[in-house]
C-alpha cells in the first residue's frame, strides 16, 4: 500500500501545477518535443526541462532521444491509479452524504410530527 500512495502522491503533486496539466493535455493528442511543449509558456527550455522531469518521476511522461530533439509522450497508466482513487473516495462520500441526507429528512419529518 506504500508503493501505491507514494505513486498517487507524485501523481497528484505532478498534476498540481497548470503547466504541467497543460503538458499533459496536449500530450493526450500526441507525442511533442520538449521545445513544442515549451512554445505555450513563458518559461526557459531549463525550467520546462524541471516540469518534464517531475512528469516523468512520477510516471506520467516518457521521454527518448531523437537526433538533437527530446520526444515525450503520454504514459496514462498512473492517471488510470488516481483516476480509481478519485472514483473510490467519491462513491463513499456519496453514500455517506446520501445517509446523512436521509438522516435529516427523518429528524425533520419526526419533529414536525412532534
């Protein structure tokens, strides 16, 4: 379970910052360059070069060598793990709000009969 919630964190803290969900939005549609994905933002290659790192530790982004150009492409498999996280943690809050809802209705209906 460690292994699993260290992944997640670094999920989530990868998807945390707008540049980089940005990044990963556009690399849903297809494989870029590092310079592609840097021509959006007003940022040096240097500090795009640190958003791609975090990516890639966290596993969302893999990147080769092509001749002078660095290709990253989209590894979903880890969006996927946060994704069913999310769906789970919903699916419970939901039941306990739906519980707590009827619970109310019940207290309100018993002290209107009161």
């Amino acid at each position: 379970m460690v292994q699993y919630s260290t992944q997640l964190d670094g999920v989530f803290a990868a998807l945390s910052d707008p540049t980089r969900r940005d990044m990963i939005a556009r690399l849903s549609v297809r494989p870029h360059t590092v310079t592609e994905l840097a021509e959006p933002h007003r940022m040096s290659l240097p500090a795009v070069a640190k958003h791609i790192r975090v990516l890639e530790q966290a596993g969302l982004l893999q990147s080769v060598k092509i001749g002078r150009a660095r290709q990253c492409r989209l590894s979903p498999e880890p969006l996927a793990a946060a994704a069913e996280w999310i769906a789970h943690h919903h699916e419970f809050w939901e039941h306990r709000l739906d519980a707590l809802d009827q619970f109310l209705a019940r207290q309100q209906e018993e002290s209107r009969n009161e």
